[in-house]
C-alpha cells in the first residue's frame, strides 16, 4: 500500500484514453456544464423516447459513447478486458428498464446469469449489477412494498416467480464466483428490495458476500438501516454486503414527497448526505470482520476517508474487504490511481440498446447537473490532461 496517494493525478486518471476520446468526453462534459444546455439535452432525450423519433444515432454517438459500454454483451466484454489491463475491475449493468411482461422478465434474468456465467469463466473477478425492476414491474413492486413479506408475498404466485428470477441470478453468481450488486431505485420500492436482499444474502453470503444490498445515503432511514443490517447479519450468522451510494434520485424523491404533501425521504443538505455516507463507511469499516463493502462515490473526501478507516482499522485483506467503484465515463482520477496504489476498485458499465439506454442517461444527465462542482471538477480534470499532453508534446 502507497502511502502517498494522489487522487487528482490525471496522467494516470486518464491515461487509458487517446487524445481524441480525452478531447471528445472534455467536450461532453462542457456542454453538461451548462444546466440550460444538460436540461436542453435531457429534454430531448425523453422526447426522442416518447415518439421514438429517429435520433437515436445521435444518442449513440454524444452521451451514450461517453457513459455506456456498448450495445451488446460483446461490446460490454471488450471494454472489461481493456479495463483488466489497468487492473481495474467492471461491474457489468445489462440495461433493461421499461419491460412490462414475464416473457421480457424472464428473458432479462437470462441474460444476466449468461452474463454472469461468462464473467466468471473469461473475466474472473469483476461483478454485475441487477436492477430488480428489470425483473418485474415496478407499480407491482410498489404495490409489494406495502406488503407483509412472509404473510403476504410468499403466497402470490406472482411474487414467487420474482424470487425465482432472483434467486437464479444469485445462485449463478455463486456458483461462478461473481458478485451480484442488487440496486437500490425509487424509495417505495426500498423496504421491499431490502427483505429480498437480506433473504439472498442469509442463503448464499455464509462464508463471504455474494450478494450486495444498495444503500443511497441521501435517504434519512439508511443510516438506521445499516446498523440494524450489520446487526441482524451478526444474529443469522451471514456476511453482509454493503454497498453505499449518495442517491440518483433526489429530484424526483423530492417533487413525489411535495406532490402527496408529505416530509421528504431525502436529506435536506448535501452536507447532512455526506455526513450520512461517511459515518456509514465507518461503521461498515469497523466491522469489516464480518461485513463486506463497496464504497462507490466519485466524492474524493469520501474516498480518502474511507482509505483512512482502511488505515485506521488495520484492514490487512481490504482488496477482498473493501471495494470502491466510480460510473463508467466519470472519476477516472479517482479509479485509476486507487488502483495504481492496491485498491480493489471498478467502473459500473451498463450496456444495451440505445433506446433502453435513455432512462439511465437522462439520470445520469439529472444528478450530474444537481451535484455541484462534479461537472465543473471533471470538465478542469479533463482540461489539465490535455493542457498536460499538449506541453509535453511541445518539449
């Protein structure tokens, strides 16, 4: 472990990119810099999906180059196997929102487990990632959420087809060695995916965490949900995987919680979201004896802090203990020299269609323009590695 450990240094933050991807994603990022140009774009988006109008090249060619991996699973690999050279690992996200029957559900948890069968015979080591409204219908799965889960759910037939696609994704995982990271998404929906989460990791975390939990610590309830998590984990006798966030969806919990004229979910301050994340790592850290983790923030206070507790809790194994992970497109500083210095670090790469793609990049479009200074901070990081291959060219 290095202990000089320099997060803004961009010859090897951005040293997998040539020129003309530095200068492309340079130019991305200016335009995203501009919230009357980012809202234009994300404007535009949602109406290209509405009417289906033909842009999507257009799409392909702008935000979707910088932020996804490709159209196909042979695209995606491509991009994991580069990534390997650098040592850093790949959470693999195959993108399938706004499916609405069980033909589309049980084809999408196919798909993952082939994914996952291949990840862990030609790429060992790396991860994926499941959205469980891929997995069912969302209005069903907020419908669940207000459910008693064992009295309730265990009982409809329907449900018990959900649990089937999850524990088949899970239990391939296992069996190849691959972690599964399970979303978080839309607060309604959070209590439910907590219980089918805990459910996964009491029957295949025994020995280390093949099934992560995401929290989104801008929610006033996940600190809370952490300890009573690392508790319960304790009790059962499982490993808990434990995978923090800030949150994608602020905006959109905070209109929803206006709307029903009730107390929003959401911190009111990013500092209180901060201090949330933060105190998590802690107390994940702390227990790292019987509790795996992945930190993934782009936050480079968050990042040396949670190196800190690395440091402060003599976590002599953290390569396997503690895993950090940035989005596909963003923070190469912080990715690539996490693992230059001998962290476990990895980039979330989501991949499919073009159009299925949308709704993730017009997320993305949306809490990059709600995070102050995150466009500013990648646009001036982009800016000095071109600034900095331009002089040495000139010497």
């Amino acid at each position: 472990m290095i202990n000089s450990l320099n997060l803004s240094d961009t010859a090897t933050g951005y040293r997998y990119k040539s020129n003309t991807e530095l200068k492309f994603t340079y130019w991305m990022y200016r335009i995203l810099q501009s919230k009357r140009m980012a809202n234009a774009l994300i404007f535009c988006t949602r109406i290209i999906l509405k009417y289906n109008l033909p842009f999507q090249y257009l799409i392909k060619k702008t935000v979707f180059n910088v932020f996804c991996a490709g159209e196909n699973i042979d695209d995606a690999f491509k991009k994991i196997m580069f990534l390997n050279e650098f040592k850093v690992k790949s959470v693999l996200d195959y993108v399938s929102e706004g499916e609405n029957d069980d033909r589309s559900f049980d084809k999408n948890a196919k798909i993952i487990v082939s994914n996952i069968v291949r990840l862990g015979k030609e790429s060992p080591g790396n991860y994926v990632s499941v959205k469980l409204s891929g997995l069912e219908n969302p209005g069903f799965l907020t419908y669940c959420n207000g459910l008693e889960f064992l009295n309730d759910l265990i009982i409809s037939p329907r449900f018990d087809r959900l649990m089937a696609r999850v524990d088949l994704i899970c239990k391939s995982a296992r069996d190849s060695n691959v972690i599964v990271f399970i979303d978080a998404e839309d607060r309604c929906m959070q209590d439910l995916f907590d219980r089918i989460t805990e459910t996964m990791m009491e029957k295949y975390n025994s020995n280390h965490a093949v099934v992560f939990n995401t929290l989104q610590m801008y929610l006033k309830d996940r600190l809370p949900y952490v300890r009573r998590l690392i508790d319960l984990a304790e009790k059962q006798q499982y490993v808990p995987g434990i995978k923090l966030v800030r949150g994608a969806y602020v905006e959109k919990e905070r209109e929803l919680a206006r709307k029903e004229g009730r107390e929003s979910p959401v911190f009111d301050t990013k500092k209180e979201t901060d201090d949330a994340f933060n105190e998590a790592v802690e107390l994940c850290l702390r227990s790292h004896n019987f509790v795996d983790t992945c930190i993934a923030t782009h936050n480079r206070e968050s990042t040396l802090h949670a190196v800190a507790c690395i440091k402060k809790y003599r976590i002599e194994n953290h390569f396997n203990k503690v895993r950090f992970s940035q989005l596909y497109g963003m923070s190469d500083c912080l990715t690539f020299n996490l693992c230059l210095n001998g962290y476990n670090s990895s980039k979330y790469l989501p991949y499919g269609e073009v159009k299925k793609a949308i709704p993730y990049l017009i997320r993305r479009s949306e809490e990059n323009s709600s995070i102050d200074g995150q466009i500013v901070n990648e646009a001036n990081f982009l800016k000095d590695e071109l600034e900095r291959r331009a002089g040495k060219q000139e010497l």
